[in-house]
C-alpha cells in the first residue's frame, strides 16, 4: 500500500464510497429509531498501524458511534433549536467538503470571499432596512461575518463593544480609570444566552460585571429595572460598556423591546447588540415581524443560520449596523490576512473557517422569502395549535401562552399528594427522562423562575416548533406519549402515594 494510497482515490472508488455514505443514511433514516444514547463506557483502543479498510471502519463506527442517534430527521423531533435540513443541503456539505476552502484568506478562498460578502450584504439589508448596495464594498471593513455558530458571533459582539468602549492602546482597565469609571458592566435580562457569562469572563471583566434584570410576563426585559440599573451604574461609576436586547430567548422565544433599549443605550453611549440567534428570522414572517421593531437600531446583530435559516450546524453570522466599527477588531498576520488584503480572517474571532457560507448562500436562493415565510408562519401556527391542545387536557399544564415558536408546559400528576412544587418538580425532571428513552419524538427540559413570576424555579418539558415536516398528528402524539409515560410513571411509584412520591423525588 504506497503512502498516497487515500489521497488518491479512483472515480470507482469514490462512486462506491458515495454509495455506502447513501445507503448508510437510508438505513438510519428508515429504521425505528432508537434512544440517544450519552455516557456509558467509551470503546478505545489504540490507534491502528496500518490503516484498515473503509468497509471495517464502517463495521466500527456503526457499532460505536451511530447506534443510537438523535433521530433529526423525522417529523415528531419536537425538542430543541435543530431540525431536519432541506434536501439539497447534503450534497452541498459533500461540494464543500470536496474543495477544502479555507474562509481566512482570499488565496485559500478566492470568489468564495466575495460570495460571502454577498450573502452577508443580503442580510445586513434586511435587518437593517438597507436599499440594495450601489458602491462597491471597501477592503478595509465589512458588513459581517460568518463564525462557527451564534455564540462566537455574540463573543464577536462583545469583544467589538469592549474595544469600543476602550479605544486606546492602553489595557482597558488602565483606560477605564483614566475615564474615571470603577469598572464595566454588560446589562441583559436573565434570559440572555449563556454565551454572555462566556464573553464576560474571557473578557476580564468577570461574572459580577454581567448584570441580569428581571423580566415582565412576557419574558421582556424589565424597563423600570433596567432604569434603576442604568442609574445606579451612573452613581457608582460603572461604564455600561454593553446593553444586549434579546431577540427570541431560547426558554420562551420571548423579545425585549428594542426600541426602547436603543432609546437607553444612546443615552448612556453604550454599544446595543441584539442577539437574534433564534428571533432574526421572523423578520420574514409577517405575524412576527413587529416583535423585531427596533433591530436596525443596533450596533452589532448576531443570528444563527443553523437554527431558523435551516443550514447545516456550524453556521452564525455578525452584523454590524455600520462596517467601519468592523475594524475595531481587525487582526492581521504577515504571512496572511494582511492589512491592505481582501481576506475576511482579518474580522473573525476564528482562524481557519470552511465555507460554511455556501449553505446560507444556497438557503436563501433556493427558498427565498416566500419559502422562509411559509416554514416560519406554519411554525408559529402549529406552535399555538400545540398551546390550544395542552390546555384541553387535564394532566397538562400550559405555563406561558407562546409568543412564537417556543411551547413550555409540565405534567401534573392527579394525586393531591404531588401537588407541592418540589413533588411536581421531579416528577417532570423524571417523566423527562422516560420519554428521552422511549423515543422517537423529543422533547427537552429546562429550569427557569417564570416569567412575572418570582421564588422558586420550576421544571417544565420544552417543544421547540422548528420543524417544516411536522404536521398536527404528529403534536398530538407528541402530547399523547407524554401523558402516556406520565400516568405509567404515576403507577409505578404508587399512584401518587408518599413513598412512591419521596422515591421520585430522591430518584431525580
């Protein structure tokens, strides 16, 4: 076996490879799905000498890595951010794979640079009510990039407000003394992303410099907090370095009021980035489009393609609302991505990036906005006709009428045994993880106090309405599995009897 035997690989082999990639995707598509299966005890071994054979590794990564997959693809996967992907993104992510493109530079990257300038522009338009470009674009900044996903885009964002808010050569904390300033806050509501308390802490600024506000019951921001706050961090000499609005959250899809946090950023001078990780697309859905009144007032906008645009993971986008602000944090190397370059490295947190744009590129051609508008209005449809039926039911609890896509609601076991808040607590903690191995619909948990609500945090079952296949039996079964599960876990513990319930309890 010579040294360049899988580099070069024949048409015949290729073909056949291509072959087995396809009837290995067939197989997990049209079998019963299974479980997810996590954690458990890893198959290592050591590292073979020799190279095996396709077919062996095949035999190995079935055995060990595709036995138990999150079934993504089918209509009742109702349980978290991702869904199936339209059908011409497959054999997109083989072209993109095949030519190797390295998004640093434009010598490893050539038209693709410009190809991604091109889809940023289409979005920055949108989000910020810009006519169509008339100028050629400018070298030296950009109107936004694509990152590995929406948490490196809100990092981006922060790292762009802290250099805006320090300028200077100095380190920022010796500026911000000379500014006259204590410290730097960023200022949220609590159901901002935790990408925030990632940003906050690799920017040195530290937890207790991200300050979370309450919200109202709509899971918008509390203005009259914010207010205090904003007049708080003026006594205290506080630099509000960052007001972040959120745009769709991931618990609820709940939005802030944009406009007034604009309002209230220029007041202080802080830089307003709105994260629309979730929320960005229903810019294209006319039933939710007002939620985002406000998003052209923002510096720095972040979406994430890999949610509602229906790309591939690995696919987020920064926008800034004015490029030249790009360049506060453009980096350059001599060896690439230099100054006078058109390489689009010099403005990512990221290094080395794949052409991931080619998704977002063929997404927004091949579905346009009446294609978007069709899967994000059925969205918000069938996410209201999910509420409508959990509120018929006896056993289930509608706990937020839903403000797009976004269903919250927990079981409520029929004994008066459970009906304090830890007993129901963890029966739905543990009723979640029943249906987590019954598959194949998915639904996913989460923790939070209410919005409106104080004191103690309630579990709640979470379904995410991002799936363009679904269709209303497959809600209702979604809601049947689990009252299902539910009334056989009640049996099992006793029906709601005091051992049972403290089993339950210790068992979560």
């Amino acid at each position: 076996m010579t040294h360049t035997y899988w580099m070069d690989w024949s048409a015949e082999q290729e073909a056949e490879w291509a072959q087995a990639m396809d009837a290995l995707i067939a197989r997990y598509r049209s079998a019963t799905p299974t479980a997810p299966r996590v954690g458990g005890r890893a198959h290592v071994g050591p590292m073979p000498q020799e190279g095996i054979s396709p077919a062996a590794w095949l035999e190995q990564v079935q055995a060990h890595g595709l036995d138990h997959l999150a079934a993504m693809w089918r209509p009742d996967c109702l349980g978290h951010m991702t869904s199936p992907l339209p059908g011409f993104m497959p054999q997109l992510g083989r072209l993109l794979v095949a030519l190797n493109q390295n998004m640093m530079k434009s010598e490893s990257s050539a038209g693709l640079t410009r190809l991604e300038r091109e889809t940023v522009a289409m979005l920055h338009q949108r989000v910020f009510q810009r006519s169509a470009r008339l100028s050629e674009p400018q070298h030296d900044q950009v109107e936004g990039v694509i990152t590995g996903g929406g948490t490196l885009a809100n990092l981006m964002a922060m790292w762009c407000a802290r250099k805006q808010a320090f300028p200077g050569e100095a380190p920022w904390w010796q500026q911000l003394q000379q500014q006259g300033y204590r410290d730097a806050v960023i200022i949220g509501s609590r159901l901002m992303h935790y990408s925030f308390d990632k940003a906050s802490e690799l920017l040195a600024l530290g937890s207790a410099q991200l300050l979370k506000l309450e919200v109202d019951a709509h899971g918008s921001v509390d203005l009259a907090q914010l207010d205090q706050t904003l007049a708080a961090c003026q006594r205290e000499r506080r630099k509000v370095m960052a007001l972040v609005g959120v745009a769709g959250s991931t618990d609820f899809c709940s939005f802030d009021p944009l406009h007034a946090l604009a309002d209230r950023a220029q007041r202080v001078g802080a830089h307003f980035h709105v994260d629309a990780a979730w929320g960005g697309p229903f810019l294209f859905a006319p039933t939710m489009a007002d939620r985002l009144s406000g998003i052209e007032r923002a510096d720095t906008v972040t979406l994430d393609a890999h949610k509602q645009l229906l790309t591939p993971l690995g696919c987020g986008v920064l926008l800034y609302r004015e490029p030249q602000r790009s360049r506060d944090i453009m980096t350059t190397a001599p060896y690439a991505v230099r100054p006078d370059s058109w390489d689009a490295g010099r403005f990512t947190l990221e290094g080395s990036r794949p052409a991931n744009v080619l998704y977002l590129h063929a997404a927004l051609h091949l579905m346009g906005e009446q294609g978007y508008r069709s899967v994000l209005e059925k969205s918000v449809a069938d996410a209201r006709h999910l509420a409508a039926l959990i509120q018929q039911h006896p056993r289930l609890e509608l706990l937020l009428e839903p403000v797009g896509n976004v269903v919250v609601f927990r079981y409520l076991p029929s004994s008066p045994d459970w009906k304090d808040t830890a007993a129901i607590h963890a029966f739905n903690v543990r009723l979640h993880k029943r249906l987590r191995n019954l598959g194949p619909a998915f639904l996913s948990r989460s923790e939070r106090v209410l919005p409106g609500q104080s004191g103690a945090a309630c579990t709640f079952l979470r379904a995410v309405i991002n799936n363009p296949l679904s269709q209303p039996q497959h809600l209702a079964q979604l809601l049947d599995d689990v009252v299902r599960c539910g009334l056989l876990l009640e049996a099992e513990v006793g029906d709601g009897q005091t051992a049972g319930r403290r089993d339950v309890v210790q068992a979560a």
